[in-house]
C-alpha cells in the first residue's frame, strides 16, 4: 500500500462553477482517486474554495455585500455542486480558515528567513474616479509578450503567461473603461529568479508528462522575474511581518496564499480526524506521490509558482536556506493539466452567458451522464466541444442502450429464471464462456495502466470495449432459447454476470452513482462505491466561524471493492431490475439550444447596460 497525494485545484469563489471547470479539474481528480483506492492505496484528495484577490471585492460591492459573505454564499454553492457530482475530497475546505492563514505564514515567514521574500517597491493601478487599486484581472489591455487584445492584469489566456497590469499596452478598467493611474508602492517580492535553476532542474526530471504540460512549463524558465506577493488591497491574509501585520490596506496576494491551500487543507483534514502529525505522510515521505489536476491556465502555479515556494521554504535555492517545521515539501510529481472545453463552439464565459452551471445540468440529467460525457469527450488532451447533441447521443447509445440493457437483461434473465445468482456447472463450462471472462479479467490491467498514465479516456474506452463483447456473448450464447438445460443456463447467466460485475469494477470510477445500482442489481450488499457528504463544521482556529465541508468514508473499514474481479455470489437474491439509465428524449437538444440563446442575449443586454450605466455615473 502506498500512500498517493491528490490535489484538485481550487475553484474561485466569485461564481457558481460550469461544466468546463469541473470537465478540466473535477472528474478526472475524482476518476484517478477512485481508482487508486480500489487499488488499496491510501489517498488523501485535498482542495477547497479560492476566496481572497481582487475579484471577490469587486463582485462583492457589485452585490453590495463583504467580501467574506459572498465568499461564504458561494463556498457552499460550489460545495454542495461538487458534491452532487460525487467528487470524493477527503476534504474539501476553503482559504478563509484560520488554519489556511496560519500555514500561509509559516511559509511566508521561513521564505522571508531564507531570504527568498523581499522588500521593494512595485507600480499599482488606482482608478482615477475612486482613488482605490484596481484589481490586476479587471485590467485589460494588449498582451506584452504575444501581442493578444483582452489580456488581462493577471495573465493573459492566449499566451498563459502570468502579467503584471503595468505591462499592458494600452490598458484599461474593465469595470468602467477609464484608464488607470499608476503609483509606486512598497511591496514584498518572491525571489523567483534564484529559485528558477532548482526549480528547472527538477522539472528536467519528470517523466511522462503530457507533451503540452512539460513543454509550456519549461517555457516559463526562458525569463523569470521577481514577483510582488503582496497587494494594497484590505482583502486577504495580512502580511506577518511588523509594522505590517495591522496594516488593513496590505495583503498576501491571492496566487500566493491560494496554493499553499494544498497544504494546509492536508494539514486541516489531520486535525480534524484527531491526528495533527497524520499529513506528513503525503508531505515529507520522498516516497509519495503528489498528483495535480487542473485546466491548462492553471500550469504556470503548479509547474513554478508553487514548486518554488516549496523550494524557498525547504531552502534549496541558489540562496540555500533551512526549511520550516513543516517541511521538507515534496516537489509534485504530475501537474496533470487538461485542456480547454467549449461549449457549442464557443468559449465558456460565465459574464458572456456562454456556460452551463453544474447545478443547472444535474438539476436536469442524471450525474453519471455528465461524469460519463466528460470522460469519454471531455478536453483530456486536447481541446473538446460540448455540444448537447453529444451529450444526449453519449448517454443514449452507450450509457442506456449498450451498458444499461446489458445490465436490465441479465438481471431480468437471472429474476425470471432462478431469483438468485445461479452457479456454474463445470461440465457445461464452453471455450466462448472461458474466453469472456478471461477477457474481463485482464481488462482490469489494461485500464489500470491507462488510467496511472492519465489516459482515462481509453481506459473508459477499454471498460466500454468489454460492455460490448458481453453483449456479443449474449447474443451469441441466446440464454432465453435455453429451455431443458437448467444446468446450461445457470452456467451462461452465471458467466454473464460475473462479466457485468467486473465492467461494473471497471466503470466504478467513472460511474459511482450507477455502479452501486448495478452492484445491487446483481444482489450485492452494502456500500459498493462511496459518496462523499457535506458536512457542517466549525473552523479550528476561529470560534463561531462555521462552513461546509466535503468529507467521507471511502475507504469503507478495509472493505473496499478491489480493482481486480470480484467473485459474485451464488445464491444472492436477484429481483427484477429496475432501469438504471435511461435514455434523455432527443427534443432535449433544442430546448437546450433554444435555453442558451435566450440565456446569451439576456446577459448580453444586461452587461451593456450595466457598463452604460457605469460610465454616466463618471460622466456625473
Ligand atoms: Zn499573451
């Protein structure tokens, strides 16, 4: 048993979460921890909410709420959505916390030691109307590097690298169009530079990464600058030097408190289950592996931001260094970084109306329709397109037609004709019944390697593959036209329900919420795939500040459904099944359709006036 380390990157809590979010960080997280507990490791999954940064303040004034109540009201929206997808966190916490701020220190107080932070001075935007800083993503302007329109303070999409709003051409205040003043003020730097070669050479030594991944991320070592990791706003973790501390107009910056999150959400699941060392399993082991799921606008924290924040910490720059008490970090071993999904053709854009929300989809389909479309098209290693008529085709042909019949038949068969799992007779046992459940047998290697080398795509595919030489089987063996051969029958229902039973092992990852129903289906008892719950806590380190929390029991005591074929029972009572899936009327795809045009043109409307309205208030 070993222990694995899954980190899901951490959703911003300004807005509810769309599909394209979850397609690129959410399900396949939850895929690769599923299965690697059924392999009977031991896997801590991490995450939370993003809360502090600019664009929380802003929403929040737009709202005329603090900036902590709407991180509060869409914490738990993205919490409960998550949960409704079946993602199974071990926890899943937020950066407001009392133990998030803690931790976020310690790093920042031995980087500073180390003498990777320091002092210096920085360009601020400040809107010229209010006199307040500008938030550096509500900047846009043309992309210094590639030359891209719409390059925002903070990054720009085309290119992905990280900006500085001062380095825009052109730029202007997306939130009223004028253009800001810019002014020096005192802020501390991240030492990038002497962290870039420790941090390059390590990269140097990852193998079998996606092409895309390791190559734009030993892009970002071509020019390396320092960074600001503090801002002049009063929304964030105050900065634990002196003089700053009380500062209320000095904060971390969000990018460099977000991802220690990984760490201090390890740290919190530790204290919350009673045993504060218990993390550093996942942390100070070199053994363990720490896995990174993410969009691909995601790269550059992963690949450098925080292996080198990790680097400062541990003292292994050029400047060298001790580490802290929580060290020494383990460098990641995958930045798992998926590409970018559209959606009918378009770029997702929660202000453009160009989304689907998580909450709206599984409101109106089943969730292991939408887990399955994200696996088996979903932007795993190249851009995709969701598109509805995709959707509704995926669910009806695969999920309803090939595993969902193949499901109701066998358990209809074996209800009709014995009521209980029936067993095999040895002497009817032919070389067709032999081969398909040598067949499922291996299958489980062949998907287990394509799911530790983050192809899940094809490991879905190969689950897929067996569903339909199982249905081959059938047809083939004709169970139904057995009649004075009870002991023949039994043989072949029996044979085809241990296949189903183990491409039901083989989607369980995929398919939690189905899985359990085709496990119960075949007679089976208990717990088959855990679900993760919300549950109501309150913060460790600050009295009366309560939040939800994903948490669960998937280990289930030591009885965890193992990756491999499971003997079915003989004897386990089977009744007539009811459908598992079923098919989504194909009108769907218009009523969808018609639902986004008239979403699109209403926010359309709505941001223009908005932006009218914005700018006759600075006319006045
Ligand atoms: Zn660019």
């Amino acid at each position: 048993m070993s222990h694995i380390l899954v980190n899901v990157a951490w959703p911003y809590a300004n807005g509810p979460r769309h599909i394209g979010h979850v397609a690129g960080f959410g399900v396949p997280s939850d895929v690769y921890a599923r299965y690697e507990r059924m392999k009977g490791n031991d896997v801590l999954m991490v995450s939370g909410t993003d809360e502090h940064g600019t664009p929380i303040l802003v929403e929040a004034d737009k709202e005329g709420v603090s900036a902590q109540e709407l991180a509060n009201r869409y914490n738990r929206v993205i919490a409960n959505d998550l949960c409704d997808l079946g993602l199974s966190y071990d926890l899943f916490t937020r950066t407001t916390t009392g133990n998030h701020e803690k931790v976020v220190q310690e790093l920042f107080k031995q980087c500073l030691k180390n003498g990777y932070i320091y002092k210096g001075t920085q360009k601020v935007a400040i809107s010229p109307s209010t006199g307040r800083t500008l938030p550096d993503r509500y900047i846009e302007g043309t992309c210094p590097i590639c030359g891209a329109d719409g390059a925002r303070g903070d990054q720009c999409d085309d290119c992905g690298n990280e900006l500085d709003p001062d380095e825009l051409i052109n730029p202007v205040s997306k939130i009223n169009g004028e253009v800001p003043r810019f002014e020096e003020t005192e802020h501390f730097f991240l030492d990038l530079p002497a962290l870039a070669e420790a941090n390059l050479a390590w990269l140097k030594t990852r193998k079998d990464w996606r092409t895309n991944v390791i190559n734009f991320s030993i892009g970002l070592f071509k020019e390396v600058k320092p960074r600001a990791i503090t801002r002049d706003i009063d929304w964030g973790i105050p900065v634990p030097v002196k003089d700053w501390i009380d500062n209320p107009n000095k904060k971390l910056y969000v990018w460099f408190d977000a991802v220690i999150g990984y760490l201090s959400a390890s740290i919190e699941w530790a204290r919350r289950k009673g045993d504060p060392e218990a993390w550093r399993a996942w942390w100070n082991d070199p053994s363990t592996p720490g896995y990174y799921f993410m969009g691909k606008d995601n790269i550059t924290f992963h690949s450098q931001i925080w292996p080198s924040e990790m680097l400062a910490y541990n003292g292994q720059g050029s400047k060298g260094g001790e580490t802290g008490e929580l060290g020494p970090l383990n460098m990641p071993e995958q930045v798992v970084a998926s590409e970018f999904m559209t959606m009918e053709g378009k770029k997702f854009s929660s202000s453009r109306g160009i989304v689907i929300y998580v909450k709206d989809i599984l409101s109106r389909y089943p969730v292991d329709a939408v887990r399955y479309y994200i696996s088996i098209a979903g932007p795993e290693s190249s851009d995709s397109n969701f598109t509805w008529s995709e959707f509704v085709r995926h669910n009806n042909e695969e999920l309803a037609s090939s595993w969902g019949n193949l499901v109701n038949r066998v358990a209809n068969l074996i209800a009709k004709n014995f009521g209980e799992i029936p067993a095999i007779d040895e002497n009817e046992m032919t070389d067709e019944d032999r081969a398909l459940l040598d067949e499922t047998r291996e299958a489980f290697a062949t998907a287990g390697n394509f799911i530790e080398s983050h192809h899940q795509k094809a490991a879905l595919l190969e689950a897929m593959r067996v569903v339909g030489d199982i249905n081959k089987y059938i047809s083939a063996t004709e169970p139904w036209k057995i009649k004075d051969n009870p002991a023949r029958l039994g043989t072949v229902l029996h044979v085809a329900a241990q296949a189903v039973s183990d491409a039901n092992h083989l989607l369980a990852p995929f398919l939690p919420h189905a899985s359990q129903k085709v496990w119960e289906a075949l007679g089976g008892k208990g717990t088959f795939s855990p679900l993760p719950h919300i549950e109501e806590v309150e913060d460790l380190d600050k009295p009366g500040f309560k939040y939800p929390i994903i948490t669960g029991d998937y280990k289930l005591g030591v009885n965890v459904h193992p990756w491999e074929s499971e003997p079915i029972e003989v004897g386990a009572p089977v009744a007539k099944p009811t459908p598992i899936f079923a098919k989504i009327p194909v009108e769907a795809v218009q009523e969808e359709l018609d639902r986004f045009s008239a979403d699109l043109a209403a926010r359309k409307e709505a941001e223009a006036e908005r932006l009218a309205a914005e700018k006759a208030k600075l006319a006045n």
